[in-house]
C-alpha cells in the first residue's frame, strides 16, 4: 500500500476514537462513577470503535439506559452474557463512544438522551439470558 494511503487510514481511526472521547474533558458528569443495572434490551455491536453499546431497560421507570462494554477495558462477571433478555448489574467509570460503519466511512450510534457519549462500563455481571 502506499505509505501516504496507510497514514490516512491511521488518523482516521485514531480521529475516530480519541476525538469523541475528547468531549468528556469539557463535561466533568461523564467522568463521574456511578452504578447501573437492568435487563438488555439491545446490543450494537459498534464497527469501527470495537466495542458494544448495551441498551438497557432499568429497574426503576426512566428512559432506557445506554452504557458501553469495551473488551480490554471492561471486567465481565458470572456468566458473560452481553445479549438481550439477560440482566445486568454492574459500575461505570468514564465515557465512550459507538461508531459504526467501515473504517473510514463511521457515524457515531446517537444515544436516546441525544449526544453521542455514553457511560463507559467498568465492570458488570449478567444473568443467563431470559432468566
């Protein structure tokens, strides 16, 4: 490939993964940890952040709540079943972003309070699905 060609393609996955995230430095309650939990509703796997935005329905009647799993980041308990129907319990930390896509053509997944940044999960455990 041409090296010019292979520069192009990194800033743009570097763009696509640091910029969004670049949001969370002017808005401090994205930073802040907080518990989470409720049963998945849907997944999205998101293409071009490698990663999965979890939509969940929570215990408590509010809007549905959209955290986060990126593997490598995240800790995933019991018995690792990220798929709708499953319950989950778990912390967040921090913020991320779902792009989805083909690198280098990704949009950001909006979420359902608007914006494009979504609680980071730090840790969360699951049930087995429609249990």
């Amino acid at each position: 490939m041409n090296h010019k060609f292979k520069l192009l393609i990194a800033v743009i996955m570097l763009s696509t993964l640091v910029l969004p995230n670049a949001y969370a430095i002017g808005n401090p309650s994205v930073l802040v940890a907080s518990n989470f939990g409720g049963r998945i509703l849907a997944t999205i796997p998101c293409t071009c952040t490698f990663n999965l935005k979890l939509i969940l329905s929570p215990v408590a009647p509010t809007l549905p709540v959209e955290v986060i799993f990126q593997p490598g980041i995240s800790i995933l308990y019991r018995y690792g079943m990220l798929v709708p129907t499953a319950w989950v319990l778990g912390r967040t930390i921090g913020s991320s972003t779902c792009w989805v896509g083909l690198i280098p053509f990704c949009v950001p997944v909006p979420s359902v309070e608007g914006g494009i940044v979504s609680p980071l999960i730090h840790m969360v455990g699951t049930s087995l699905p429609g249990i």
